[in-house]
C-alpha cells in the first residue's frame, strides 16, 4: 500500500492512500497521524469509504508534518566511511530531535538560510515507525516499522570545521510503502542523488552496515520509539567530507533524490538575496 499526505487548497492536509489515478483520502491531517492513531491503521488506511481526488489535482506536503522525533544514523555505509577518513562503526553512531523540526515536502523549495556555506545534503532510506518499540531484540524489529520513504537531511555549516552543521530542513516523501509492498527491511533497492542533472551519489540498501532490523533495535534500547517516529538510515558517498571546499548551492539548483520503488524529491534550493 501506498500512503502519501496531500495538499487540499492553502491550508488544508489529508492522508491518503494513493492508487494509480487517484488518491482516497483518509480522516487524518497526516500519515504520521494515520500510524499514531493505534491499533488497526493499516485497516483504515485501506477503507474504500472515503472522498476521492484525481492525482494530478493534488501536489504533496510533507508525509509526517510534525515528526514526534527524527533519529539520524551516522555513518552506515562504507564508502561514506572511506570518503570521511574514519573507521567503519562497531555500532550504529546516532543522534535524536525532538520536535521542532523543519519539514519540507518532496517537491517542496529547500530555503537555506543567508549565512552558512558548507551545505550538506544526501539521500537516505527513511523508516517510519508504526508500533511503540523499547528494548526489541533484532530478530523481531521489523514488525515494529510500518513503512519506508525518501529522505534528504539538510544541514548547514556556519564557520570553521569544528562547529557541527545545523539542520535546515529534512525533505520527506512523497510516500510511504507499506511493509507488505517493500523487500523485507527494505534491501536491495537502488538510491541515487543528482544535483544539477549530475549524480552525486549512487548506492544500494544493501550495502548498508547496520541494516533496518539492526538499527531499529540499537536504538530502542536507548530511546523509546513511538508511532510515527522516523528514522534516517544515513547517506552513501558523493556528498564530499567536508573538507575539500566550500559548498555553497546558487538559487535554483535542484536536488533529486530517488530510492527506486519507494519515491523521488525533487527540490529547487533557494537562498534569500542577490545570487
């Protein structure tokens, strides 16, 4: 099953399950509220009872508006280990936001802030959760994600190397593939990231090193992880270390990021001011 959040006039959101010419939407502003609403999503997500709208008279906001939590895993795939000069982890190295997050829609413009050269951006495999997880062992974590999606984290680095970059923005979407409709943990699928008609980066999922099941259970034994919470499994290579030079996109560049049967972003970077 694919499930997408949709825009309906300025201010309005709905979740819908999408089909190949049209959407039906669901009696939640979100996905995210979709998986939160408890036992049984899937089911209502499946309902035949709901209004109906044309594909092309609908543009995608973001799947998950407000993300209870984004965990970010570092790095998880070995040439990103390579590219970066460090030793391949012995386990998932990850970091958590709570709240406040900008999200942006998968065609949707990624505003950058007027300071900040060093742009980091990259696709990733995201994992949404859909039942509460602590403490779940590996061999039983998938059952514990309702879906995957798209994703592009994008951070800015303000001065010299030793500050940490800020997140921008987290580009998610467009959809989520259900579990059902996904290669178990999501393996196997090809990633790309073009900047400009130029690829960047070109990966496989199963080149990760911690795959889905792994990270899911690593993570749950520190943070409790909720219904609609997403995980983002790390970039490949291609997004340079940091070091080479300064990065600094004009207005207009566009980033698309592709996960072969999951989804495509595709977003115009734009900086405030004179270019």
């Amino acid at each position: 099953m694919k499930l997408g959040t949709v825009r309906l006039g300025r201010d309005r959101t709905a979740a819908a399950r999408l089909q190949k010419q049209h959407c039906v939407l669901l009696p939640y502003p979100d996905v995210g509220a979709l998986i939160a609403s408890g036992d049984g999503w899937r089911d209502r997500a499946g309902a035949d009872t709901g209004e109906r709208h044309r594909l092309g008279d609908v543009s995608y906001a973001p799947l998950i508006v407000r993300p209870g939590k984004i965990v970010s895993v570092a790095t998880n795939y070995a040439v990103r280990a390579r590219e970066l000069g460090r030793p391949v982890p012995d386990v998932p190295e990850f970091s958590v936001r709570n709240g406040g997050h900008v999200v942006v829609g998968a065609d949707d413009d990624i505003r950058l802030p007027d300071e900040g050269r060093d742009v980091h951006w990259g696709v990733e495999l995201g994992v949404v959760i859909g039942r509460r997880a602590r403490d779940v062992p590996a061999r039983s974590a998938l059952r514990h994600v309702a879906g995957y999606t798209v994703v592009n984290d994008v951070a800015v680095r303000n001065g010299p190397e030793d500050v940490p970059r800020a997140a921008v923005a987290t580009v998610l979407g467009p959809v989520l593939i259900t579990t059902d409709d996904a290669p178990i943990g999501a393996r196997g699928l090809t990633m790309n990231c073009l900047v400009d008609g130029r690829v960047t980066q070109k990966a496989n999922t199963a080149e990760l090193i911690f795959d889905v099941a792994t990270v899911v259970a690593h993570v749950s034994s520190t943070v409790t992880l909720l219904p609609g919470d997403l995980i983002t499994t790390g970039t490949p290579a291609g997004t340079g270390n940091g070091r080479e030079r300064e990065v600094s996109p004009r207005s207009g560049t566009r980033v698309i990021s592709v996960i072969k049967g999951v989804g495509e972003l595709r977003n115009a970077v734009m900086r405030p001011g004179p270019q």
